[in-house]
C-alpha cells in the first residue's frame, strides 16, 4: 500500500451490555461533548449504573443529559464542574452523595491538550495544561478518596495518555500532565488499596472524536492513525469498555495499574 492509499478499516460494531455496573453509582467528569467522556457515561449507564455527568460547559452537559436519559431511562444529575476550581470539584460529590447516597465509581476524564513548539510555549499555556489535565485529575482523586475511604469501598479510574510513556513532538505539555496522572494513579492506589479501594487509568493511544481536529491537523491525525496495527484509530466507546472494566467487580485485582488501550506499534 502506498502512502497515500492508507484507508480505515471499519470498527467493530459495540458488544452488548452486561450489566457490570448494575447499581453502581457513577461520576463521569468531562462528560459533554463527543468524547470518551460522554462514551463512558453511556456506556456506564447502558451497563446499569446510575451516572452523574460533569463538564465546565454548562450547555453542552446538559445536551449530554438529555441524550443519556434515553439510555438510562432517566435523565442524570448534571453538575457544572470546573476541575481547577477545588469548590467546585467539592460541590459536585456533595451533589452527587446528597442525591444518590454515595459514589461508588470516580471516572476522572477531564484533560486539555494543546500542540505547541516547546521553544515558543510560554509559561500560562504551560501551566493551563497542568493546572485541567494533572492538577485537576488530583483534585478529583482526592474529593473521591475522602468519600470512598471512610466507606472502605470504591474505585477511581483516572484518563492518562500512551503519551505519558511515548514521546511526540510539540506535546510536552499534555505528555508531563498525563505522565503525572499515571504517577499520581500508582500512589493514590498505594493510599487507597489498606481502605479497600481501588485507583487504576486507562491511557489510550488514538480515539477519534471532532475535538481532536482543535488541536491536531488533519495530516498529523492520519499519521497517527497508520502507527495502529489496526489501521485505525479506537472508537470512543472502545476506551469507555474498557474504563468499565476497570469499574467493575472483574478487575478486582487491579490496582494501580495502567491499562494500555492501544493497537500502536512504534
């Protein structure tokens, strides 16, 4: 094949549901839009959790709980939720306990990225990736690790990146953060696992959804897709598997692990 013949082998068509979560109380961050947020709050909710949504962007959440309330058959709790602000990382668990009693599963999705040069990164950008995709997933750990210990019960799954282990140009940003949150997972998990909870992440390599095209040209998104021995890049809901997995009594295991969701060859 040449080079300017790569093509993109369809994707498999989504399992049907098995009820791992059944009567497990979720909280999804970054939950609006197009991406593996949205995809794990629904395929969460398709796998009988009661989800509550989260996102800094008020319209667009609750465009995502109208389209989950099919789903889950009803419409979930939607708390606005800036993951800088630590009040309002505060202010969801406590929206999310007073209504359903507890949360039984933190999904901590929420991450910016950005494609610049190092050499002209000035350092609010620098710090503005940090302070959404590393500092922002701390906060979200700790707001859960405060409610899951006393309880003794609850797993976190946090969102890293196969950039945290793999390098790429013009990303030192957003590879720092989510090599950050894979160190921050491995502790949090040393923490939590005397109080029987469990911390684990996902780090996908490429999953395609609109957004990326913000951040990322077109060219350098197909680059990346021929670097996956399938051929092409995860769909969302293949990352939101396996984040339910981990959530799931099947992982039991599973603690402080970094689960690659990835076909990428170097």
């Amino acid at each position: 094949m040449s080079p300017t013949s790569h093509s993109h082998p369809a994707a498999p068509v989504e399992p049907n549901p098995h009820g791992l979560l059944q009567g497990k109380v979720v909280v999804v961050t970054a939950a609006a839009g197009t991406g593996i947020g949205f995809a794990t709050a629904r395929r969460c909710a398709a796998e009988g959790a009661t989800v509550v949504v989260s996102d800094s962007h008020s319209r667009r959440l609750e465009e995502a709980a109208d389209e989950l309330a099919a789903v889950a058959g009803e419409r979930p709790l939607a708390v606005c939720c800036d993951v800088t602000s630590e009040a309002d990382v505060a202010d969801l668990y406590e929206q999310a306990v007073s209504r359903h009693g507890r949360v039984d599963v933190a999904v901590n999705n929420a991450g910016l990225g950005g494609n610049s040069p190092l050499v002209d990164m000035d350092d609010e950008e620098w710090a503005r990736v940090i302070d959404v995709t590393l500092t922002g997933t701390f906060r979200c750990t700790r707001a859960a690790m405060r409610h899951m210990l006393p309880r003794r019960s609850g797993v976190i799954v946090n969102n890293a990146s196969v950039l945290g282990w793999r390098a790429q140009a013009n990303q030192a940003h957003y590879a720092a953060a989510k090599a950050g949150v894979m160190a921050l997972t491995r502790c949090a998990a040393a923490e939590a696992a005397p109080h029987g909870v469990r911390v684990d992440a996902v780090s996908p390599s490429l999953a395609m959804h609109p957004f990326l095209n913000r951040v990322v040209s077109d060219a350098e998104l197909e680059e990346l897709e021929r670097r996956e021995l399938s051929g092409r890049s995860a769909e969302t809901w293949e990352v939101a598997n396996v984040v339910v997995f981990l959530a799931s009594d099947y992982a039991s295991y599973l603690n402080g692990e970094v689960i690659s969701v990835s076909s990428q060859h170097p």
